[in-house]
C-alpha cells in the first residue's frame, strides 16, 4: 500500500503530458532514485545536519522542530533532485515542463520508501489501537505525503531543468529550492 499510490500518481503525471512524453527508462530512473539513492542520502545527511547543530542550540526542547522544518526538508530538497542529473535523464530534458514531471516523479519515489519505512516503525504500533487507526495513518501518509514530495521536488526540477535547458549556473536553481 505504501508504493501504489506514489506508482499511480507517478503515471499520471507521465500521462499528461499529450506530445512527447517522457520516456518511461527515465521515469523508472527518477522515481528509483528517490526511492532508494536519495532516502539514504537524506537520511545521511539529515544525521550529519542534525549532530553539527545540536551544539549551537542553546534551548534543546526546540531540536525537534529544527530538525523536521529546517534539517529534513533541506535534505531530502538537496537529495531527491539530484535524479535529473542522472544522464539519461538529463537528455531527456528538452522542454520546461520536464524538469516539474521528473522532479516529482523522484518526489513520489522518496514518499513510496518514507511511506514503506513509517509504516514499518509505526505500524505496531497503531495496530494494537486498532486496524482503523493504522488504515487511516497510512492512507493520509500514501496520499498527503505523495502530494507533499511530488510538489516540492517538481518546484525544485523545474528549477534544475530550466538551468540546464538554458545552460545557466546551478545558483539559478536556489529560488525554486527555496520554494520547494
């Protein structure tokens, strides 16, 4: 259940593009990245963030929330666009749409594993309050979390793809990072 809807919505998107769509090789590519080189990077990453702050901070009760609005979105952002430099990928970016279509199909490839591995760490544990309350928890993580990866990291690949198309400086992406 953690990877159907990110699959779904995956095709979707390579669906609605009329004229030259995108190449299902390069749309397997991205939605694997994200759901396998980009989780680890991430995570890697959101550990390093996390131990180089933890110093600097004088009021401790407020790491959570540091590490889940600034560390994790910072580098799953940083992780998951990293997919359209791929060079499959990359050749296949001739249009400005193409950069929103991979950028969030890796998106949905990060949320099918984050789906999978909450689920997974969390599961038990809703189960023993009951089969309702694990359906539920699942069903907002499958669809919310898609939406949430699939629209901040197309903000980010169109802002990769526009680079690249216009041969530009990888700067020019930080807008669209920031949005993402």
């Amino acid at each position: 259940t953690a990877f159907l809807p990110p699959i779904i919505f995956a095709i979707w998107i390579r669906n609605t593009e009329k004229y030259n769509k995108e190449k299902w090789r390069s749309i397997f590519l991205c939605f694997f990245w994200g759901a396998t080189i980009a989780i680890i990077a991430a995570i890697i990453l959101e550990y390093i963030l996390h131990f180089s702050i933890i110093p600097s901070i004088k009021n401790q009760q407020i790491l959570p929330l540091i590490s889940v609005v600034v560390i994790a979105p910072f580098a799953e952002e940083l992780t998951k666009p990293l997919a359209l430099s791929l060079k499959t990928v990359k050749k296949e970016l001739d249009e400005l749409e193409d950069g929103l279509i991979y950028g969030a199909v890796a998106g949905l490839g990060f949320s099918a594993t984050e789906n999978f591995l909450y689920g997974w760490s969390y599961g038990l544990e809703l189960l023993s309050q009951g089969l309702f309350f694990f359906i539920i928890f699942m069903a907002i993580r499958s669809f919310g979390g898609c939406l949430l990866h699939a629209s901040a990291t197309a903000w980010t690949g169109y802002g990769y793809g526009k680079t690249i198309m216009r041969h530009t400086t990888i700067f020019r992406v930080l807008p669209y990072f920031l949005l993402a």
